[in-house]
C-alpha cells in the first residue's frame, strides 16, 4: 500500500511540474498553431539556470525568476528568427534549441554536464516550505508543485481574457484580423511565444529543485511530453464544460506521467522510455484526429439535412 501512496505521490509531483510547461506550450502550440521546438532548449536552460544559481547563495524564488525571463528571451529569439527573418516556424525552433545546447553546456554550466545541488536551499526545503506543519511535511513537494502549476494556470487564463490576450488568441486564429485592428500579428506572435517558453524555463527550474540536480541533457523529449499532454488533456476532457482548456493540459500532464509510471511498474526497461513517450504522444495525435473526424462528419450528416 505504501509503494502505490508513494508512486501516486510522484505522479502527482512531476505532473504538476510538467503541467507548468504544458501551459505554456498550449499558448504556442493551440493558441498560436506554432510547433515550437526550441522546448528541447528552455527546459534545460531554465533547471541549469536554476541550479547554477542556487548554487552560488541565490534565494531559490528568486533563481526561478531568473529562469522564467530567461526563457522569455529564449522564446524572443525563436519569433524573431520567424516574424523578422522569415524563417519557417520549425527551423526557428530547431535553431535556437541547437544553439541553447551550447549556451546551457558552455555559458551557463561552465562546460559541466551536471551541477547538484542537494545540499542548498531550494523552494522545498527553504521559505514558504517550512510554515508547512510537519505532519505534511511529505507532501511539500507535490503542495508547493501544485500551487506554483495553479498559480501560472489562473494567471494565464486571466492574460488571455484581456485584450493583449485576445488578440494573441487573434494572431494564431485569424492574422488578418489583428492586422485589421491596427495591431502586428508577428509582435502578438513574438510575445506569445516569450509567454510559452518562460513557462517551459520555470518548469525546468522547479524540476531541478526537485531533483537536487540539472543536466543538460533533461531537455531531450520535453517537446514531445509536453504536446501529447496539451493533445490528451483537450481531447479526454474536450466535454467537460466547466474545465478551462489550461486545466485540461494540466490534467493532461498527470495522465501522461501516470502512463509512464504504469509501464515502469509492469518491469518496462528504462531504456524504452524514449519509446514509450513516442508510441504515447502517437496514440494521442491519432485519437485527436479520430475525434476531430468524428465531429466533422456530424456537423455534415446528410441525414440532418
């Protein structure tokens, strides 16, 4: 009973954690129909960041600030590659996650492959944690994950009700009007994807917390985890009227590393889980565009003609 309480515990932990990061790639990928690759690069930048800082004395709210803007500038790049420079959406992305490799391993890192940081304050252990009373002092990690997801969650869907939110909803669904209102559908798309990617950073950032350690390699398959969360969030919980599709994608984060879990727990090799994360983010893209087909062919049944 206790290992089932402490792997339900996990999933909660981590899911809340990635759901950070599947909010933000909902406002790149459903918000602005922009495929965004440079994840693979922010997610890392955001834990190395994180821990590097820490490292050095830095108050551990304060190093997820830091990685949070870093990621902003990160995103910056990539709409910039793409509205100024006309590069196609997935080249820019694939450019700046290639050169954030070097800038985490080299500028940030200092040429190591891994900083750890067990031993240093962190948002779990440090501040806000310790006003926990102590018979939750297990569940610090998945509370503060948790708030931290939810807080970023409400503060995005009060952005998108704003006008700036509205016309970055604007700039994905339909530029033409945007451009019809006097506004600049590439700037919209530039500040969205700044959006995006700070999440995806602070992500990283909480990760590495969690963790005790940053490596810059964690990014490997973060853009793949986080788009079949965004996919089996909005299409597993696409009827359910009351949820907010940001609340979906969270949720969606949750169902995908419990999958995970699931399969680890059946004696599933780790060194399958590249493949597994694939076959799931597969299974997910194939349902949505059966769901998606099904509601086409009933908005043209013949029969209701």
């Amino acid at each position: 009973m206790d290992v089932f309480f402490n792997l339900i515990l996990a999933i909660l932990e981590e899911g809340f954690i990635y759901g950070i990061m599947a909010v933000g790639v909902y406002i790149t990928y459903r918000v602005l129909d922009f495929p965004d690759l440079s994840v693979d690069g922010t997610f890392p930048m955001g834990a190395c960041l994180t821990a590097v800082l820490i490292s050095h004395g830095m108050n551990p709210w304060l190093a997820c600030l830091c990685a949070f803007f870093a990621g902003t500038i990160a995103g910056g790049v990539t709409g910039l590659l793409h509205v100024k420079l006309h590069i196609t959406d997935l080249l820019s992305g694939i450019l700046v996650m290639t050169a954030l490799w070097s800038v985490n391993l080299a500028t940030i890192m200092g040429g190591k492959a891994t900083v750890t940081i067990f031993n240093s304050n962190t948002i779990f252990n440090s501040g806000i944690a310790m006003l926990l009373p102590n018979a939750a002092a297990q569940f610090r990690v998945v509370i503060l994950a948790a708030a931290v997801c939810l807080f970023i969650k409400y503060l995005t869907d009060a952005y998108l009700r704003t006008r700036s939110g509205l016309l970055l909803r604007a700039a994905g669904d339909n530029a033409q009007y945007v451009i019809s209102l006097g506004k600049d559908p590439g700037s919209m798309k530039i500040l969205g994807l700044m959006i995006g990617n700070g999440c995806t950073a602070l992500s990283g950032s909480i990760l590495a917390q969690q963790a005790g350690s940053a490596n810059v390699a964690s990014g490997t398959g973060m853009v793949v985890m986080a788009l079949a969360s965004v996919i089996i969030g909005t299409t597993v919980f696409r009827k359910v009227k009351f949820m907010r599709a940001t609340s979906a994608v969270v949720c969606g984060a949750i169902l995908y590393k419990a999958c995970l879990a699931g399969a680890m727990q059946m004696g599933l090799d780790t060194n399958y889980l590249k493949l597994l994360m694939a076959v799931i983010f597969t299974i997910a893209l194939v349902g949505n565009q059966f769901t998606l087909g099904r509601r086409k062919k009933q908005h043209v049944d013949p029969t209701r003609i």
